[in-house]
C-alpha cells in the first residue's frame, strides 16, 4: 500500500487524528476537557484533515469520527480527584487497542492525543504524537507512562499544572492552555444570584459555593452532573438545575452576578471560569490551582484564600463591583479560542516535522 506523502510535501495541510477516552462520548455532560476536545478538532478541520477517535455517540459535527463502544466497564476506569486511582479496566484496552490499531492503519501526520489513560500512553509509542495532560498527576499508570516521553511529547494546560507534573518527575515540554469559544450570547439583566456550574464532585467543593453566595445575599444556582456517584452534595438552600447544552449555560452566566469557583484540589484550568468570563461575569474563586492565571484579578474576578469560605464571600461581594464590560474584554484577550488553536496548530506542525 502506498502511504501518503509527508505533510511538509503536500503543503500546510495536515492529517491529524485527535483521540479522546472512550470512557464517555463526547462532549460530556460532566467534562470541560471533551467539549475542549469537540472546539478543537472542529477549528483544525477548517484547514486539516481532522478524524477524531472517540466512543460511540459522540458529536462532533462537521468532522469525520471512529468510534468504538463504550466498554461496559468503563465506568470503572474513571478518574476521581478525591478517591483512589481507578484499576485497569479490561473493555478499556480493548476499546484503545482498537482505537490505534486504526490510527496506524490510516498513517496520520500527527497525532493530538486526550485521553488520561495509560494504555493511550503505551500504545501511541512510536507515532508522531503530542499528548494533553487535561488532569493533574493523579494516576500512578498515567505518571509512569508519562515519565518515559520525550519533553516534547506532553503539553500541560497551564503553568501551574505543569509545575504539578515536574513535580511528580514528568518533563513537560510545552503549555498549551485552553480557551473557550464567543458564543456573543450575554445578558444586561443580572439577576443576585451566584452560579455554582461544573461535574458534581467533591474537589469542586460545591458547598462552600453555596455557602459563601448566601454570605454574599446572593441566591445559589447549583448546575451540573453528577460524576462520583459515592458523592452527595448538601444542596440545601440552593437551586438547582440538571446540566444544559453549552449555549444555555453561557445565557445563565450572562445572567448571574458572580459565578464562584471554590474548588478543593490544585485545579488544572477551570474552563467554568473562562466560560463565565466569557458571558462578562465575573468570578470568585479559591487561589488554587491555574485559577490565578484564569481570573485577572480585580478586572475579571477576586480570588480567596483556599478553605475560607467567609473570604470567598467577600470576593463574591467585591466582584459585584466590577465592570462586566471589562470581564468580557478581559476574556477575549486572554481565554479565546482561536488563539488557543493556533497555538495547538503550530505544537501539532512541529511534532509531525520531528
């Protein structure tokens, strides 16, 4: 069979394959890095030859998939900030194994590389490949199999997450942080309300978010999906909402005063945050985490001591103050997407190049 020619031959175009977990299709109602995932290959398929290896029903309009199904045991292999490493999961293998098996066959340029999962790590090797550490290092597989890439291979999310990683013995060679995309929907009614959005699990500390709003006269709105199902979250006091597509939750954040970020663990991103930016609502948050590289504090937000949930309500207090005109610029400056793509665009050029 004739292969095709190098993508340096055939001019700018690229041949990517993205491949993300087969855990969940995606985007995932309780994941900020699927949607990132779906933005992405959806930039990249203006210019490229995008196919993006996922489970099945995924969405991904506009760009070609292969899919797999969900092993039924996948429900087992999720990651837990707060609980112990999940176990090696037998459908998990099958299900990457015969992810790659395609990937090889089709002879990709490059490829870009999501999934958490040590058997992606393992059977990537030999490809042009770059993968996204979406996480902290909080898999011991994922840690060991990351340890043995080149620098070059591995990109961290932010700053912060990549200090996390060296840490843990991991050369990261790159950053390549998130953006989120304009949607341009935003609302001049701001209602006293703060927004608590994201997976329902205990690292995103839920219930401090509640508290604080309330400290702050502000009416908790709770959104999102359950995503450890040992969790329970005290929601009393709070409204409530199941998770809404994308394009209602940025309506909700035009809406909301203060949208609280009061997470309990070092967070890798916070796309809530940049979303909420976004819409012109500001955030108060922990300082923890990226956080601080998300909020320009004092334009677009005010961050709190971690764990005090009485500062977290001054910072809430104090956002109310803030020029929501100025938030939004804020975001388009340093949160859009298309830069962000940009910056995976060149990565991808220079990791299919050698």
């Amino acid at each position: 069979m004739k292969l095709p020619a190098p993508a340096q031959q055939r001019g700018c175009s690229l041949d990517i394959a993205i491949v993300a977990s087969p855990v969940t299709p995606v985007p995932a109602p309780a994941g900020g890095a699927q949607a990132f995932v779906v933005d992405l290959a959806r930039w990249l398929a203006r210019k490229h030859d995008v196919t993006v290896y996922c489970a099945e029903g995924s969405r991904v309009p506009g760009v070609r998939q292969v899919t797999v199904p969900v092993p039924d045991d996948a429900s087992r292999a999720l990651v837990l900030p707060g609980g112990p490493p999940p176990e090696p999961v037998a459908g998990m293998r099958e299900a990457f194994a015969a992810m790659f098996l395609e990937v090889r066959r089709r002879s990709h340029d490059v490829v870009s590389q999501h999934a958490f999962d040590a058997e992606a790590f393992a059977l990537s090797a030999g490809l042009a490949v770059l993968h996204t550490l979406h996480l902290p290092p909080l898999v011991p597989a994922v840690v060991d199999a990351a340890r043995l890439l080149e620098p070059h291979a591995l990109a961290a999310v932010s700053q912060s997450s990549r200090n996390e990683w060296e840490r843990a013995g991991v050369r990261v060679g790159r950053v390549l942080r998130n953006g989120v995309p304009d949607l341009r929907l935003y609302d001049d009614e701001v209602r006293p309300v703060g927004l608590i959005a994201g997976r329902l699990s205990p690292e995103k500390g839920v219930e401090d978010g509640i508290k604080a709003a309330m400290l702050a006269d502000l009416r908790p709105l709770v959104v999102g999906a359950p995503y450890d199902r040992a969790y329970v979250p005290d929601l009393r006091g709070a409204d409530r909402l199941d998770p809404v597509d994308r394009r209602e939750l940025r309506r909700l954040m035009g809406r909301c005063a203060v949208t609280l970020v009061p997470v309990r663990w070092e967070e890798p991103f916070g796309l809530v945050a940049a979303e909420a930016q976004m819409a012109g609502c500001p955030v108060a948050a922990y300082r923890r985490g990226a956080l601080p590289e998300v909020v320009e504090e004092g334009v677009s937000g005010f961050l709190a001591a971690p764990g005090s949930i009485e500062d977290l309500s001054l910072a809430a207090r104090a956002c109310r103050t803030l020029d929501r005109r100025a938030v939004r610029r804020s975001a388009l400056r340093r949160l859009a997407f298309a830069p962000c793509a940009a910056r995976y665009e060149r990565a991808l050029a220079e990791v299919a190049a050698g």
